[in-house]
C-alpha cells in the first residue's frame, strides 16, 4: 500500500461552552463534538463520511483544514506533522488543502464576479504568477467546470446554486490543491443537479489527482463517489469499511439503523426503516460505555461500561462489543 497523503490519529476537538446565564465567573464546560477519530486516506482516493446531524462531521473536517483548533491527535499531510500553531505549516496546509461547503451561494463573496472570485487564490498561492497567467488559469478552471465565458463577469447571485457550486469547486481547485474537504457540497441542489455536480468532482478527481473527503448525509451519494467510508456517531467511528461493504452489508447496529432508512428504487423489496428509540446522549456528559448504547437495538449489559473499541481488520473494522474479531 502506498504511504497516505492524509493521516489523521485520534483527533479529539472540544467547544467551550456555557450553560444557562453567562456570568464572568461560570465556569465553561467541554463539549465532544469530535471523539478520537482516526483514518488513513491514499492519494486519489475518496473517504466518506456520514452520520445523523451533530455527530462532528462538519467539525472533524474543519479541524483538519485548520478552521477550528483540535484539542488532542496529530493530522500529517504527506508524512508531515501538521503543527496548527505554526504559521508557514498553516500556509502549506491552505495550499495544498481546500474545502466547499454546503451553502454555494453563501460561500462566494456577492461583491466579487465570478472571474475574481476564482482568481483570488492565485494571488496568494500562486503570486509568481503574471496578471495573464491568472487570468488564462482561471479561464481554463471554469471552462473545466462547464461555466462559459460571457458569464464571466457576472456575480453570484445571477447563479443558480448548482452553478454556485460549480464556481466554488473552480475557486477551491484553481490553485491545485491535492486534497478537497467536501461538506455535504450537494444537499443543497436538487437531485439532477447534485448527480451533475458528483460527476464533475469525479471527473476532476481522475484528472488533477485529487484525493476527497466527502461529508453527505446521503447514502445513495456516499456509496457512488467513496472508496472507503466512515460512520460517525456522538463524534466517534462506529465502522469504517470500503463503501460497498458498508452499505450493502452494515455490521454495526447504527449503521444497520441508518441503512435501513434509504429507500430501494426497487417496488417489489420491502425495506422497513429501524427507528432507534431512546434519547442521544448529552455531547457534554458522555456516558461510560458504548456511546451508542441509549438506542441500540442490540445491547448487552456490558454495553454499559465498556466503551468498544474500533477492530477488525484492514478492510473492515466496527465499534461494537458484539464484534467477534
Ligand atoms: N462553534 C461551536 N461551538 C459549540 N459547539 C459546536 C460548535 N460547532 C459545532 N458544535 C457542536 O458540535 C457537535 C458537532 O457539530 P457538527 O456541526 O460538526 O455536526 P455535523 O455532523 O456536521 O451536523 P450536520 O449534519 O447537521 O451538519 C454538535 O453538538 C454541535 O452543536
Ligand atoms: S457495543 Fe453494545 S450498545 Fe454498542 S453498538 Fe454494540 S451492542 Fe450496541
Ligand atoms: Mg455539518
């Protein structure tokens, strides 16, 4: 196996956070919103990562871009130990690592026409660059995005949100990064559209040699642009196997959970969706032993105090006391 682009070990990222009334004097409390996660990724490959609302997807990609700091674990981008205090490893790390968000619209400055916006990071990460070069490099970058030039000049919100996205993945590529963080690019475009975009970023991703971390929320997405997937629950990998193995054949009772819920374009197989009773437990007082022992179907009395770890093998490992590997 080749040594991975991307190596994240046991990050941990904790909010400070107040309860109640803020007076000077209460004391913050700690907010888990990201538990210990670790994965290799290759380069070209494509991890995914789901889970319900508020398990840290958002939060575990952030802090690898260096958006929000993590509070334990090491990240190395290329064999290199990222350190997030240090000013030229942050440089490194925004030029070779990029990220598009959920909101196309929101994320393009409305001030700025499109030409400009993917211009911009030439300017910073490329300023050996001449004023003709940006402007043949970003030309080239939205032709490749399917954005035609009379368009040029126009501003974002004379954009549908399937274009807006398109312009912010020719924004996040224009400067060559090797790694695109995705968070859930396509939840906000209808389904024609998401299916456009996925194939774009698949087609650039055979062509530039890029490496994805994509955050959805939908299997039916995850299972189509994935090599490997991860499924987060209350911050923390419940299974990590390669895409087809987690969803066609889920072994933890949390994915089994989520799996259940998508529909089969099929109207002779009956699926049943599992709804998980119980409540989630507070991302501020995590209990001991399996976090997801309130709603699983599945739970043994020991469920209650020890907290599982993630085993199995390379091509499958599983968060789970039942596991017998
Ligand atoms: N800046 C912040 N301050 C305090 N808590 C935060 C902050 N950002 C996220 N959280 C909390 O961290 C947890 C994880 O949030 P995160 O946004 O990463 O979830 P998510 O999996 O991306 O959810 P969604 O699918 O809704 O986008 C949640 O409990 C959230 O409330
Ligand atoms: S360890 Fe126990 S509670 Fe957790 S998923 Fe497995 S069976 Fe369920
Ligand atoms: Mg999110």
């Amino acid at each position: 196996m080749t040594a991975p682009i991307l190596s994240v070990k046991d990050l941990k990222v904790t909010f400070a956070i107040h309860q109640g009334k803020r007076w000077p004097w209460s004391p913050a409390r700690s907010l888990h919103a990201v538990n210990g996660v670790s994965f290799d990724l290759s380069q070209g490959k494509t991890l995914g990562i789901v889970g319900e609302s508020g398990c840290g997807k958002s939060t575990l990609i952030r802090a690898i871009a260096g958006l929000v700091p993590p509070s334990e674990g090491q990240v190395w981008l290329d064999g290199a130990a990222i350190d997030y205090n240090n000013r030229r490893d942050m440089q490194t790390l925004r030029r070779r690592m990029q990220m598009i968000f959920q909101d196309p619209i929101a994320s393009l400055n409305p001030r700025m026409t499109i030409r400009d916006i993917v211009a911009e990071p030439l300017i910073y990460f490329r300023p050996e660059m001449s004023a003709a070069d940006r402007r043949n490099a970003t030309r080239d970058m939205l032709d490749r995005v399917g954005i035609p030039e009379r368009n040029f000049n126009r501003f974002p919100h004379e954009f549908s949100g399937g274009q807006c996205q398109r312009i912010g993945i020719a924004r996040a590529l224009v400067s060559a990064p090797q790694i695109l963080l995705c968070d859930e690019p396509v939840s906000a475009l209808d389904v024609s559209t998401q299916a456009q975009v996925i194939n774009l970023l698949k087609d650039l991703q055979a062509e530039m040699g890029l490496t994805l971390v994509f955050v959805a929320h939908d299997l039916g997405v995850i299972r189509h642009i994935s090599d490997d997937v991860l499924v987060m629950y209350m911050g923390g990998v419940m299974e990590k196997a390669p895409a087809s193995h987690v969803v066609d054949a889920p072994r933890h009772p949390y994915s089994q959970a989520l799996l259940s819920a998508v529909p089969v374009p099929d109207p002779r197989v009956k699926t049943t969706p599992q709804v998980l009773n119980g409540d989630l437990p507070s991302p501020i007082d995590l209990p001991p032993g399996c976090l997801f022992q309130s709603r699983c179907p599945k739970r043994i009395d020991a469920c209650r105090n020890v907290r599982p770890a993630l085993l199995g093998s390379a091509n499958r490992q599983v968060a789970c006391l039942l596991e017998d590997v």
